[in-house]
C-alpha cells in the first residue's frame, strides 16, 4: 500500500488513475479544481479541491501531508492546461494560463512534496509527444506543446538534483487519448487509445518505473503524430 498523489482527477486520465490506484489498495490524494462525484466516498481516496495555479491553495497539500501522511510514495502530474490558437492570436494571458498549469504548479508543486518524499519515491510528470524534439506538431498549440517541453527539462534537471536522495523523477510523453480535452481541443478526432488504457499505462509505471528508469522522458504513442 502506497500513497499516491494525483493531479487533475475532475476528469480523463486523472480520475481513471486515481480510482484505479485506490481499486489497488493504494491511498490517493486527488488533486483538481472540480471534485469528480466518481471520487466521493471512496475510502482510499482523499479530495482536495485545489488550483494548482495558485501559490497559497498549495498550503492545502502540505497541511494535509503533516497531519495525515507523513509520506508520499508517488507524485503524478497529470494536470493541464490547453489552448487552441493560431500564435499570432496568442495573448500574454493565453501564455500564462497554460503555463501556470503546467509547468508552475508542477515545480511549485513538487516544491511542496519534497520534504514528504523518501528514498524510492517517484515523481511522474505526464508531458506530451507535442514537446518532444522531432515529433509531429499539431498547428494551433505553440503554447501547450511548448509547455510540454519545459517540464521534460524540468524532470531530466530533479532527476540530477535529488539522485543522491534517491529521488526518481521521470517524464511521460503521451500521444493523442480520447478524453473530454481532446474533444475540446479537436472536436471530432478519434484518438487510438482511451482514457482507462492510458491510465493502466500510468499505473503501471509509476509503481515500477523507477526501477529501471531516473530523468527519462519516454514516449507513450501508438500513432505518428
């Protein structure tokens, strides 16, 4: 039994992993501006609700992990942010939205866990294929998939930093999943893998993953882009 946070668990992939880590016998603590109904009155799982874009809703995280926790086995940020518009239509407040997600809250975050972090932990960060150098990019995301690549160099950089710890912080860049985001995003596209597919993926490697892997970003797509 673990004690596992995850962020954006409103809905997708985070409520999919945090019932799937409580299913397991796991602790969660559920990290999302809106609480899923799906989460309530779960036993293993506790709901914060919580805007990780905001330094001071962080405090709710880490008076909860004095009093109740004492330790975290894992930390996954599954949280973002997405805007959808040609680069010459972005504003500075477009940039910042995405930003303050995901990449802010995951160093602000993180900050905020370490102390409760003990040899063996695990830190996820679900990035995407849209910030990995090479890879087919989707028109209209300059800002997200921008994003993406910052906390791949955010990860690699913990990874260096808290190895001696024994510490692990590895990136996950996933392809295209149906979830109410891509919808939004992409009304009408068809992703090749679901929500709860993509989830046991997470499960799987956040449990083991650090066995074979420390400040790794590994591709997670079964399509081209």
């Amino acid at each position: 039994m673990k004690n596992i946070i995850v962020t954006g668990t409103s809905r997708g992939i985070g409520l999919e992993l945090a019932l799937k880590f409580a299913a397991n016998g796991h602790n969660v603590l559920a990290l999302s501006r809106k609480i899923s109904p799906a989460l309530l009155g779960n036993p293993k799982i506790t709901c914060l609700e919580t805007d990780l874009s905001v330094a001071e809703e962080l405090e709710k995280v880490s008076e909860f992990l004095t009093s109740s926790w004492k330790q975290v086995d894992a930390l996954v940020h599954n949280a973002g942010a997405l805007v959808s518009k040609p680069f010459a239509d972005l504003t500075l407040a477009d940039f910042e939205q995405v930003y303050k997600i995901n990449v802010f809250a995951v160093a602000m975050l993180t900050q905020n866990v370490l102390p409760f972090l003990n040899r063996g932990s695990h830190v996820v960060t679900i990035s995407s294929m849209g910030g990995i150098q090479g890879s087919s990019k989707f028109p209209g995301l300059s800002a997200y998939s921008s994003s993406k690549g910052a906390v791949i160099t955010l990860s690699e950089v913990l990874a260096e930093e808290f190895k001696e710890r024994g510490i692990s912080f590895n990136t996950l860049a996933i392809g295209s999943v149906q979830t109410e985001m891509l919808a939004e995003a992409f009304p009408g596209y068809k992703a090749p893998l679901s929500a709860p597919e993509m989830a046991d993926y997470i499960y799987d490697f956040t449990l083991n993953g650090n066995k074979y892997y420390n400040g790794k970003v590994l591709q997670v797509s079964s399509t081209t882009p």
